[in-house]
C-alpha cells in the first residue's frame, strides 16, 4: 500500500512538472508575439494620427506650403499622398490589433501564469506540506481545466530537455508566429508602394493633358480619422465563476450581472472577505471592507486575476461554472447573537465556508445544495445564493 502511495505521488508529480513545463514553453512561445502585435499596432496607429495632423490642423494653407515645398503642380496632391499613407498604416493597425485579440492572448497569457504560480504551490505541498495525493489529484484536475490550451511537456530525466524534440518544436512555433507578424508590415508597405505608384502614374497623365487656364482653387477634403477606433470589448453576462487561489486552501467564487459583480473568499477557517464591485468590459473591479479588492479580466470560460485582503495578497484562476456553484449567504440568530454564515461553491460542488459569530469564526456547516438548508447549533436555516 505504502509502495502505490508512493508510485501515485511520484507520478503526480511528474504530471505537475510536465505541466509546468508546458505552462512556461507556452509562456516563451507567446509573450513575443503579443507584445510585437500590440507594438505595431501602437506604432501604426501613431503614425497615422502623425499623418493626420498636419491636415487636420493646419487646412489649406498646410498643403499649400506642402505643394510649394515640393513643387508640386497641385495641393489635392498632398492631400491624396496623407489620406493614402495613414489608410496603410491604419490598416496595419486594425490587422495587428484584431490578430491580438482574435488569439486572445492577452487574458491566456494572464490564465497561464496563474496557472502556473497555483502549480508551484501544489508541487511545494505536495512534496513536503504532507498533502494527500487524492486532495493533490483533485486540486491538479481543476488548475489544469483553466489551461486547456497548455499542453504537457515531458522532460528526458537523463538530459533534462524536452523528451521528443518538444524544445525543437517550440522554438519552430515560436519562429512560425514571428514569421506571421513579419508578414504585417510587409503587407503594409506593399499596400502603400502600390498605392503611391497608381498615384504617380495619375499624376503623370494628369500632367500630359492640357488644364484649364486658371486651376480652380484647392478645396480641403474632411480630414482623415487617425486610426481605427479600438473593437468594444463583449461586456460579461450573467456567469458564475468559481476557483482557487495560489495560496494554499483559499478559494472563491464569484457571480456576475447586469454590470455588477459579487464574490466570497474563504478558507474554511478563519480566512474570509466579502467583495462588491462593476464589470466594465472584461474587467472586474471589487472592493470590501478593511481594503480588500478583486481585479481580474474574463476571457471565455475564465477569469484570472488578483485578490487582497489584510491576510493575503495572491493571484486566482477561476472558470465558469452551472448552479449550484456560486456564492451562498445566511444572517440568522444563534442564541439571541446575530451570524453571518457564508460558503463559496465551487464548479465541481465542493464547498468551502464560515460562521462568523461575534468576532470569532468557525468552518461553517455543509450547505444542501438541493435546498439550500444547513443546521447550525441543532436548528435548521436556509441560506440564499448571492446575484449581484
């Protein structure tokens, strides 16, 4: 029995560090190329607003001192050169940004270095924090369902490197999204080359005809947007999302709706914080009582973050889940005292919380989840599952 114990520890762990392992490779993989989207993307649309400005701000008299500086037969000239190059730039904007999002690599990043600190902290107690290898299995189940996206990497334990050429292969995708981001600019630059030779050669036939005597004055056309304007992020729905902490035994779930959210963080013990607060977009922004507060961003099924209260300050991973999860509240009277009794339900129906009488806290009784009752000092309460 022992020997199975041990065996079943030792390959969790190795499935803990395959993990881990995958976790980082798809950090490496990624990290580069989102933040080269998001810098032609902020370079792009600079330079179009730069192209923009001159039009905008100085009329007529700016593409006449343009025309004259140039020697230009024209000032629509200037105008049609400005317009075209901010139209190339603008359009390698909006491929770069919509590239970033369309991966949604930003909120996967964030997920994936959650992910990650929660695996270091179940590999650390695992090893020598005496945890069951049945709580350790359960715990990993749950980490490992927020990162579909991550893949295992298994290491040769003789040389340490990624066993089957896995290093090889990262490093082909890594090399394969830089190869697509180099695409961007390319295509941009071929746009604009094309663009300003079907200008020249215009002008080359406008030149070989006669004009009229006197050239009618030049007009202004309205001037160019700079840039396109950033796709409104879906803001989040009525959704329930519950999770773990990367301290050990601290979890919480959160509801949210209508612009509003709510959320219970507990550990089963003597940890505890009540918090309220907006979504705005993807965004979630809580606060509670003795400064505590919750941000994370929603993407999908998740949402990953930051949690403080006076006792811990650690990031969370949380993925949606169906009722009964949520978050679960009773204020009763227990012997004449006014109780507050919370618990947070987590997507796989395990529940964690407390009883708060008079200052001092207790694990709170288990919650049925049928009909939300739960007997407390020999007496039978309800609780109520919190909306935001």
């Amino acid at each position: 029995m022992h020997d199975q114990s041990g065996n079943g520890q030792a390959g969790l762990l190795d499935a803990i560090r395959a993990r881990r392992q995958g976790v980082h490779a798809y950090v490496d993989e990624k990290a580069p190329a989102s933040s080269r989207l998001s810098t032609i993307s902020i370079v792009s649309s600079a330079v179009a607003a730069a192209l923009t400005a001159g039009p905008a701000l100085g009329g007529t008299s700016f593409a006449e001192t343009v025309q004259d500086g140039l020697s230009l037969d024209r000032s629509q000239t200037v105008w049609r050169v400005l317009c075209f190059a901010a139209l190339a730039v603008s359009l390698t904007a909006a491929i770069s940004a919509n590239l970033n999002k369309a991966n949604d690599l930003t909120a996967r990043l964030a997920a994936a270095e959650t992910a990650g600190a929660l695996l270091d902290g179940l590999d650390a107690r695992l090893r020598f924090g005496g945890l069951a290898v049945a709580d350790a299995a359960a715990e990993y189940r749950e980490i490992v369902a927020t990162i579909p996206f991550v893949r295992e990497v298994w290491q040769d334990r003789g040389t340490g490197s990624p066993a089957g050429g896995g290093g090889a292969r990262a490093g082909r995708r890594w090399t394969d999204s830089a190869a697509r981001l180099a695409v961007v600019p390319i295509v941009a630059a071929v746009l604009l080359l094309a663009v300003l030779v079907g200008l020249a050669r215009g002008l080359s036939g406008a030149a070989a005809e006669p004009g009229p005597a006197a050239p009618p004055a030049p007009t202004a056309p309205p001037a160019p947007t700079a840039g396109p304007a950033p796709s409104p992020t879906a803001a989040v729905g009525e959704a329930v999302f519950g999770g773990r902490t990367a301290e050990a035994g601290i979890s919480l779930a959160i509801v949210t709706g209508d612009g509003e959210a709510a959320a219970y963080l507990c550990d089963g013990r003597a940890i505890e914080a009540w918090l309220t607060g907006t979504v705005v977009g993807d965004r979630l922004a809580l606060t509670g009582r003795d400064g505590a507060t919750l941000t994370g961003t929603v993407s999908g099924e998740l949402v990953s973050g930051e949690v403080s209260t006076p006792d811990v300050t650690t990031p969370f991973v949380a993925r949606a889940a169906e009722e009964p999860a949520g978050v679960y509240r009773a204020d009763v009277q227990v012997d004449g005292a006014d109780t507050r009794v919370g618990w947070a339900v987590l997507p796989d129906g395990s529940q964690v919380g407390i009883v708060s009488l008079g200052g001092a806290q207790a694990p709170a009784p288990p919650l049925d989840l049928d009909d939300r009752t739960f007997r407390l000092d020999g007496e039978l309460y309800e609780a109520q599952r919190l909306l935001p």
